[in-house]
C-alpha cells in the first residue's frame, strides 16, 4: 500500500455493524482499488462514504427513514447488532460515533467526537438525532469535518434516456460536478469559460477514446437562457448532437475524464467510483486507469471493480480484496510477499482469476 503523504487523508477505518460489514479495519492509502465478486459487500463499504457525508448534513434520519428504519443500516438488524459504530483516522485526527436504533425507527448518537493524538476526545456529545461535529471549537476540526465534508461518491451507472446528465438544467448550478453528472454542461461550461487550459485537457482526453469526437458545443437553451443541456459536435462538423446521441459507453468516460482532470480549486477531498469500468471498451479502461494513477498523485482515490482489465492496469499493493463468508464481508490487503512468486509469471488480473488472492464467487 503506497501511504497517504496528506495529513488530511484518510489514513484508517473502522467500520463495526454497518450493513454486511460486521468489522472493518482497514489502514487507507493514496490508491484504494476494491476487487470481489458480486455481493461481496464493496458497494456496502463505498455507501458508508455517503453516510458520512449525508450524516454530517444533517440529514440522518431522512437517511434512516427512506432506507426502510434502522433495521437496514445495521448488520442483519438490531436483534442482533446493537449499534453502528466507527472511527475514522487522519494521520493523529480522528472522528468517530456510535449510532444506536430508538423505538420509533430512528437512530441516535450514544457518542460522537474528534479527537486528536488518538486521544483526548473534544467535545464528545451523546443524545442527539443529528450530527454536532460542527459545533466542535478544537483545531481538529479543520483536519477531519472539512475533508469527510468533501468526500464525493460518484456513481454514473444511469446513462438512460431519462438519465439526468441528459437533461436540461440551470445554467448556474456550477459549483462542483455533482455525483450523477446531473449539471456536467453547466460545470463544462464553466471550464471553458473560466478554466480553459482544463477544459482542452479533458476535451483532448475525451478524443483518445472516442477519436470521431470533435469539441462540446456549449450553449444556453433558446427558450431560456438560464438553462443548458449537453450537446456536442463531431470532428470536422459544425452540426450539434444532444447527449443521447453518445453511446453508454463514451458518456461514461466524458463524465470520468472530467471528474479525474477537473482543476485543483473542484476536486474533492477523496474521490470515490463504484465500477467506473462500466461500458468502456478495453482501451478506453487503460486510458481510464492512467487518469486514476495520475490523481491519486496528490488526491486519495477509493474505487471498486469487478474488470480484470483494470485491475491489470495497478500495483498488487493497490488491492482490497472483498469477500463475504457467511453473510460478513471482509476487507484485506493481499500479502504482497507471498504473491511475489506470482506475478513472475502472470499478471494481476491473471492471479485474480485463479482465486490465489481471493475475491472471487465462493460456495
């Protein structure tokens, strides 16, 4: 595992009750690549990034209510865990809580800090319905609720027509590329308006994978200037094209290109894809895969997978094995050691596919 260098990073996790996450301790780097088979529990470990960032929002039990009450947050339920408890550490930062189900379905903090040195609790409050991490005064804040805060989780899974990042929408909604893609011509539009360097590189990006791609075509709707939809043009041509006119595939890729290439002043804390490998065509995954390594430079990526060809694409220290055994996940790194022999002779994917370092389908 290559370490985080920014103390703002996650540095460690664990995760007690979550899900099919029974326990987790996992220590984080600056590349986090999730491999396992289908169930196994990766998008359980991705979706309590959310719950963070949905928690520290104040919007808890709005949470808890549309997921069904407590009983689907907690592993197998409260008749048999009790609590959803974590900790969080960011070098010698913390935050941790612990959530506790109430009889009327909601869920509530039996505690909830920062702490500094992996001691001293400041401000450790108990009771309430909403998160309080904001009214802590100490300078821990600063190195922990301003990172988890964020954190954004992307999920381009939906290229439907009904799909929002087809959809028109306001102009204006340009403050950061939203985790659907929802407002990605609003946000490329102020890329070319603003960040014009970035915006050539994510459209000189976009033309390796997709060659007959000529440029975005960028404009308010006609019938209101305040709003604006994605349209694009082919190469040589001047004739506009709407967003459902590209393939699953290459929509994918636009909105990763601008998510991995969007300037320093937008990037998240952390990003995190679940399966940004979907509908991308070989090539185009290496390209991808160059774009991760190359973020996680300077920014922490967490991303899960089930392509070989991607997996082919890292370091055996990147890996996170998944597997479920019993209805409990569990989180490992490969022992990179043991495996040397290995990859003398085959590649990652390879070692994958025989179930040498595990997350495949078990009986």
């Amino acid at each position: 595992m290559k370490p985080v260098t920014n103390r703002t990073h996650l540095s460690e996790i664990n995760i007690y009750g979550y899900k099919s996450i029974e326990t987790c301790c996992l220590s984080m780097g600056c590349l986090n690549v999730m491999i396992g088979a289908n169930g196994a529990g990766k998008s359980n470990f991705i979706s309590f990034f959310k719950l963070i960032s949905i928690m520290l929002d104040h919007r808890l039990q709005t949470l808890v209510g549309k997921s069904g009450g407590p009983d689907s947050l907690l592993h197998f339920g409260r008749k048999q865990t009790e609590s959803l408890s974590a900790e969080l550490y960011f070098g010698n930062n913390g935050y941790k809580f612990t959530l506790e189900a109430t009889n009327d379905n909601r869920m509530m903090f039996q505690n909830e800090s920062l702490f500094w040195n992996m001691k001293g609790d400041f401000g450790n409050y108990s009771g309430h319905f909403e998160s309080r991490a904001d009214e802590h005064r100490s300078g821990v804040k600063q190195y922990t609720l301003s990172t988890m805060t964020g954190w954004r989780v992307y999920h381009f899974h939906d290229t439907s027509d009904s799909a929002k990042v087809k959809q028109t929408h306001r102009l204006n909604d340009n403050e950061y590329l939203r985790e659907d893609g929802s407002n990605l011509a609003a946000f490329l539009y102020r890329l070319k308006q603003h960040q014009e360097k970035h915006y050539k590189r994510i459209v000189k990006t976009i033309k390796l994978v997709a060659p007959f791609f000529g440029d975005f075509f960028l404009r308010p709707t006609t019938d209101n200037a305040d709003f604006i939809q994605l349209e694009w043009t082919e190469v040589e041509q001047d004739i506009p094209f709407k967003a459902s006119e590209l393939s699953d595939g290459t929509l994918r890729f636009i909105l990763l290109s601008t998510v991995l290439l969007q300037p320093e002043e937008f990037m998240p804390s952390a990003i995190i894809i679940d399966e940004p490998e979907l509908g991308l065509h070989p090539y185009a995954i290496n390209v991808l895969a160059d774009l991760i390594k190359s973020a996680s430079e300077d920014h922490q990526i967490i991303v899960s997978t089930q392509s070989v060809e991607l997996v082919n694409q890292f370091d055996l220290e990147d890996l996170i094995i998944v597997d479920r055994h019993k209805g409990k996940s569990t989180f490992t790194r490969p022992d990179i050691e043991s495996l040397s022999g290995w990859l003398e002779e085959y590649s990652l994917g390879d070692i994958w596919k025989k179930n040498i370092i595990g997350g495949r389908p078990q009986k």
